[in-house]
C-alpha cells in the first residue's frame, strides 16, 4: 500500500512540474511516506530526518514534508519533535499535498492536515508507475478487524470499499495504457464490499470476475487477503478466471490456535489447514506464501513448535518472517509475558532457517518445468540477464533476448529459497 501511495505522491509532484533529484542533496522538496507496523520503521525515519534537517540548514527554502501512517499516529507531536518538518499529511489525504505544494507552499497554514481521518481515495491522483505494464489498484482503506498486535485499524481507520464501478474503470483505463498485470490492493483485501450500501453491493468474488473479463489485462494478484474471508465464492473465482494468478498470501502469523485467539485471527490451527486442502483442491499447482510472527505475548516453547509445524505442514513457498514489535493503543501492548529480546531473536532465526529450507525445496521441484514469465527488466545480479516472475510470483533470472513487459516461456534449471533461473524457450507472446 505505501509502494503504491508513493506512486501516487511522484505522480502529483510531476504533475506539478516537480521532477525526481538525481541525489538527495539536490532536492527542493523531500516527501517521506512513513510506515508504522513495526517500530523499526518509526526508527528508521527518525534517522532519515536527521539528515532532512541537516540539509534544510543548508537551504531553508527546502520543503519537508512527512506523510503516511507516523504523520497520521504523531499528529501535532512531530512538529514537537521535528520542528523543520513544514507539513505532514495522513495516509488517506495525499492529494493535499499537491494542493499545498500547488499553491507554492503558502496557500494553507504549514501543519498537518488529513489526519485524523479525513480520508479520500487517491484514484483521481496521477500515477507515476515503476513499470508502464503492471499497476497497482486500491480497492479499499482501512480495516474492521481487530488483531490484538496490530497498529492498522487505529491510523487507517475502518474498512471503506471503493465502489466497483470506480475500480473497474481505473482497470479499463490501465488496461487502455499497456498495463498487464494488476494487483488490488486493500488491508483486507478479500472483504472488499461489505461495508458497501445493499444496492451497490459487489462480492471480491464479484471484483475478480469482473476485472478478469476486462481485455488486456493477463495476470491478476491481490494484497492482502484474511485467511477468514476466504470464502468458497472467492476460491471459485480464483480457480475460474484465466487471469488470477495461482499465488495467495494467506498470512497465518502463528500456528497455535491458543496464539491465535489471543492474536484475535477468528480462525484455528485445523480450520486455517482446511482452507489450505481446499484451495490445493481447486487450484492445482497453487502457490502460497504467509506472514508470521514470533515472540508475540506469552509464546511458549510449545507454541512456537506450533508454528514450525505449522510452516512444515503447509509448506509455503515463501513468508515475510516478523519479531512481535508492540505498538502504541494495541491490546497486546499491555499484555503480560512479554517475550524477551534474545529469545525472540533465536527464534526467528530459526523460523528463517527453516522457511528458507522449505523454499529451497519447493522451488527445487519447478526444475525442469516451463514457466509463463512476465519479464520485469534486467536482472539486479547479472545485466546479461534477464528477470521476471512466474505466475505462481517467483522471480526468475534467465538469459532470453524479449523486453520489459513481453510475456515468454522459460525452462527452470535451477533453484535458490528466492529465486529461479532458466533459459527462454519461446519468442514473446505479442
Ligand atoms: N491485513 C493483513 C492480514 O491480516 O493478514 C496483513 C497486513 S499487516 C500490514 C502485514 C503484516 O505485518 C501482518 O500480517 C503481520 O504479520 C505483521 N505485523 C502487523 N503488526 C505487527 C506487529 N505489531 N509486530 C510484528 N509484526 C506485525
Ligand atoms: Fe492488521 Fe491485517 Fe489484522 Fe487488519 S486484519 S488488524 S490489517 S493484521
């Protein structure tokens, strides 16, 4: 979601006649889009405006602004704590940045504003897109759940669905530009509707078939679904539609149905292993990645073992591995039996260890197969090379000769826990 609310922030500075600074030194305007899941991030960006003050000393007519969720959560107290800062925007309000900007910096009071929920779509804002041929798609804000560790709902609010007609217009257009692969984008992604008025109710199941029949757009993935609203209907749809890739993020954070509850996830360790027997049913060759956590609030030894169970049974693909950070008005903040930080530390190297085992194996078994690729650009380790990724959104490093954008088949000849590599067998698909 930051990724995308940052194309959108490029975008209206270049709308703007703001072009990007080849170094940051050069800069007029510096723009920090902040994140606050984990603590590290806050800290990261306390490092940053650091060196943000530092060059406003050099030049005072430099613009400093912060959005995102840390604006959102700090409101007034960042410019406490940072008074250089000139304007600080909440995560739903970047078109009034552009705004501010637009009036040369002086049309409204410097401070903070959309914060504090004043949230609006960015779908009318210009996109600056890191690849002209793949787009992100907002599909809602915000999030109705409640899990006991989690920062969201507080600094973006409850679930709002953009209406379908919206989104599918945003879809026809990008398809209309080149773009081939979309991805939705929402906290819940796969609760998008609910909170919709009955008369203009549209199911993610709904969402998905209609923007798989839009013509051009070949490749479909979504961010990030809750386990519990995987619903039969949203598996049909996924299993139906030629475009939706056979890839779901299906975070499960722990594997101990006692966690669980704590974690207030609304499902178990067995109901969480039986949505994973039905989506491998209906979707054959489905890959499946996750996020977890450890060290979440009186984690024993035994719940822990849960979770490497867990991750042994399902064998994910891939997972985004994460140490419980408290954060501020959460529930699990004030919980008893906080995990100590060395313990939290062997025990996500070990999870590490052996997710990375089990990626190694499972991308082992691709060796030898031929696999649709969507090539993105020039491999990072190898220029000669080029990258791109499966449907299944593994990335491949293979020598081929088509362009960023081009579609093409590559045969698998080896395997790391991250990444393949092969040889194009194909010309591109036009
Ligand atoms: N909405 C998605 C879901 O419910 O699965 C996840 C969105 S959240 C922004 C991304 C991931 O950050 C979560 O799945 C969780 O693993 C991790 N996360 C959230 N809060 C955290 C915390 N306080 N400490 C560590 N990891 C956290
Ligand atoms: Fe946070 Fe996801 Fe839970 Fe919402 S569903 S509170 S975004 S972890």
């Amino acid at each position: 979601m930051n990724a995308h609310d940052s194309e959108r922030i490029k975008g209206m500075l270049e709308e703007l006649g703001l072009g990007e600074a080849a170094v940051i030194e050069d800069a007029d305007v510096l723009v920090f889009n902040t994140c606050t899941i984990r603590e590290k991030a806050e800290s990261r960006l306390s490092a940053h405006l650091g060196w943000a003050k530092a060059l406003k000393e050099q030049d005072s007519e430099r613009v400093i602004a912060v959005g995102g969720c840390v604006a959102e959560v700090q409101r007034r107290q960042l410019f406490e704590h940072y008074p250089f800062v000139d304007v600080a925007f909440g995560p739903g309000s970047i078109a009034h940045l552009g705004k501010w900007l637009g009036a040369g910096g002086h049309g409204v009071e410097s401070g903070a504003f959309g914060t504090g929920m004043e949230r609006v779509f960015a779908s009318d804002l210009p996109m600056r897109r890191e690849r002209p041929f793949q787009a992100w798609v907002q599909i809602s804000m915000g999030c109705n759940s409640r899990c006991s560790y989690c920062i969201v709902p507080t600094v973006r609010g409850r679930q709002v669905s953009r209406g379908s007609g919206d989104v599918l217009d945003e879809v026809r257009r990008l398809a209309a530009d080149g773009v081939r692969e979309i991805t939705l984008l929402g906290q819940n992604v796969n609760s998008y509707g609910r909170d919709l008025p009955a008369a203009e109710r549209v199911d993610f199941s709904d969402l998905l078939r209609a923007c798989d029949a839009v013509d051009g757009i070949e490749r479909i993935r979504f961010t990030s679904p809750h386990p519990k609203d995987f619903r039969p209907d949203v598996i049909a749809a996924m299993a139906e539609c030629t475009s939706v890739c056979e890839h779901a993020h299906l975070p499960v954070q722990s594997g101990s149905t006692r966690l669980l509850k704590a974690m207030r996830r609304s499902y178990d360790r067995e109901r969480f292993l039986r949505l994973v027997e039905e989506m491998r049913q209906a979707i054959p060759d489905l890959a499946l990645t996750t996020d977890l956590i450890v060290g979440f609030p009186g984690e024993t030894d035994a719940d822990f073992g849960q979770t490497l169970s867990l991750v042994e049974e399902v064998a994910f693909d891939g997972a985004f591995t994460f140490v419980y950070s408290p954060r501020y008005d959460t529930e699990a903040v004030a919980m008893a039996d906080q995990i100590p930080d060395d313990l939290k530390r062997e025990r996500i190297s070990t999870l590490i260890e052996l997710v990375q085992r089990i990626a190694n194996e499972r991308n082992e078994r691709r060796i030898g197969a031929i696999e649709e690729v969507l090539i993105e650009g020039p491999s990072r380790t190898d220029p000669l090379l080029l990258c791109g990724r499966t449907r299944r959104n593994t990335t491949v490093n293979f020598a081929g000769n088509a362009c960023p954008g081009d579609l093409v088949d590559v045969r698998i000849k080896g395997a790391t826990s991250t990444t393949l590599n092969g040889e194009q067998l194909t010309s591109p698909v036009p």
